[in-house]
C-alpha cells in the first residue's frame, strides 16, 4: 500500500510540479516574482552554454531587500542567473539531473556565484527517482534566496532540502526533512503563507498529511496543522472498538465540554500537529479534539490517543 500510495503522490507531484514549470517563471508569471517599483533589476533566464538561453529578461530581487512571494521553477539541466546572495550581482544556478540507472538519477544544485565557474558551491542528491527545485524567498530580511529541493527515494520516501549561502559565501547552510514540496499554480508558494507540504504519518493509519511550511534557519517550519484529504473512497471512516472522549471545538477553539463517542460509531481524521492533539469530525457534524503522543523509541512505539494505544481505539491501517 506504502509502495502505491506513494508512486500515486510522486505522479501527482510530477503532474502538479510540471504544470509549475514554465507557469511560475517570471517571465510567464510576473504577479508571483518582482515588485518593479522595488528596485530590482534585470535578469537573464540561462547562460551562452543553455539550450534554453533565449529565455525573456525579467526582474528578480534588488540588492538590499527581498520580494515577497518570489518563486522561480528550476527545469533540470537548465541554468538561470538570479542574485541569490542580494550583492547586485547575478549568480548562475543549475539543478543539473544525471541518470545513475534505468529509474534513478543524482541530482546537483550548483551555484556559480556572480557567474564565476571558480566559485562554485554544490549539493547533492544522489540516487533518487525523481527531483524538484525551486528559488523562493521564504524571508524577506535576510539578504538570501532559499533553494528548494524535493525529491524522491527508491525506498518512496519524500525528502525535501532547503539551501541557503552562508555568510562566508563559502557553502550552503543546509537544512533537510522527510516531506514533499508542493509548489504550482493550484497552489503557489508565497512568502506569508508559505509552500504547501506533505509528510507522511501513522496517526490512525498510514496517510500524507498536508501542511503549509517555510523555512527558518533552525529547519523547516509548519504554519498551518496537518490535515488529511479525506476525499479518496480508500479512507473511509474508523470504527471505534471502545469508547473515545473527545473535547468540543467551537468557533474560538478547544471548549471545556466533554463528548464520548461510543464504541461501534464511526471517526473521521481532521487535522493533527503531530505532537499534542488530533482533531476529528463528529456524526453530528461538530469536531472533537483528543490528546496525543507519539512514542518512537525502539522499546516504546506507538501512538497515544488520550493515553490509550490508538490500536486499542480501531483498527488501523499502516504501511508495510
Ligand atoms: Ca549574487
Ligand atoms: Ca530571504
């Protein structure tokens, strides 16, 4: 089910993230880059050595603030200058793709600052069914552009990467998480609200849960819950095996009102943060917040609702 569900997602990403190159381009769709009254100036999509060289100037950010909700799609193998370290210089980047074997390949963020092939950082990504990049600017204020990368594993494992130069210019600070990107324009990225994420979870069964992140210097970030996608017939509602107590979530948040939903009814997922509370949705149509756990120690793991085995609640279905 894990090998399915996750090649279902890496062909949604593919069509989904295909449909964002060439769309969240500049020069294709210049609501979501540059601010022209802000200063920025110009830039030439790719270098003389491109195939993909004739690609329109457009403007990219200016040399002492960022632009909100910047967002460039990297193709593979085709190089784009952007002044990713704000000195008013452009810097070539390439999201160079190389095939290993029939399924995989390695990847290879490389960045020429100021177009200098002496100058050259890298980060790569190696052996991997597929990959994404993208440029954002997740923070306006810190004279840096974030480069995105999602990929793949052979093992279905989404990890998704975010470097950023550091101060020295020498290397990239790098900061990585087991979630895939989500960029395109059904859901573009902006800097307020982010770029929309999945992470896979076993709280009541093995799914992709959706979040809104940006990235921070300490890592990842989420901004919004996790939230299940209820819509597929694969999910249907649990069957509770015990009594569930559940607190009422009202219109201002979590109430102090109990509500026990009896064994032999039915629960469906809400949204989790994974760390402290689940919310589900009621027969009658209100929802219902429990507490959670995760325990992922060797000797002690499982998931906890309300401090019962979540196994004990239903049966649950999680991956091979
Ligand atoms: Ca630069
Ligand atoms: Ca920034």
């Amino acid at each position: 089910m894990k090998r399915i569900m996750s090649t279902m997602l890496a062909l949604l990403a593919a069509v989904s993230m295909t449909a964002c190159i060439g769309v969240n381009k500049p020069e294709n769709n210049p609501e979501n880059t540059a601010d022209p009254t802000s200063g920025a100036v110009s830039t030439e999509a790719a270098s003389s050595d491109s195939p993909a060289g004739s690609e329109e100037a457009t403007e990219q950010p200016s040399a002492s603030t960022g632009i909100a909700d910047y967002c460039l799609s990297l193709s593979n193998n085709e190089p784009v200058m952007v002044d990713i370290d704000f000195d008013g210089v452009e810097d070539r980047v390439l999201f160079k793709q190389e095939p290993v074997s029939e399924w995989d390949y390695d990847y290879t963020l490389i960045v020429n600052l100021s177009g200098d092939e002496a100058n050259e950082i890298k980060y790569d990504v190696k052996n991997v069914y597929d990959g994404f990049a993208w440029i954002v600017d997740c923070d306006t204020d810190d004279s840096r552009l974030d480069i995105l990368i999602s990929s793949v594993e052979g093992s279905d494992d989404w990890e998704s990467a975010a470097c950023k130069l550091n101060d020295e210019r020498t290397d990239f600070n790098t900061v990585t998480d087991w979630v895939s990107i989500y960029i395109s324009t059904d859901e573009p990225f902006s800097t307020e609200n982010g770029f929309c994420a999945t992470r896979q979870s076993d709280v009541l069964g093995t799914r992709n849960l959706r979040t809104n992140m940006t990235v921070t210097n300490e890592g990842f970030m989420e901004l919004t819950p996790y939230y299940y996608d209820n819509s597929s017939d694969i999910y249907s509602p649990l069957t509770l095996l015990r009594d569930m107590t559940v607190f009422i979530v009202g219109d201002n948040g979590v109430t102090d009102e109990e509500f026990i939903i009896k064994e032999g009814e039915t629960i469906t997922p809400i949204c989790t943060d994974l760390n402290s509370y689940l919310d589900l949705s009621l027969a009658d149509g209100r929802t219902g917040r429990i507490a959670i756990e995760c325990h992922n120690t060797d000797d002690d793991w499982g998931i906890y609702l309300d401090g019962v085995k979540q196994d004990d609640y239903a049966e649950i279905h999680y991956a091979d």
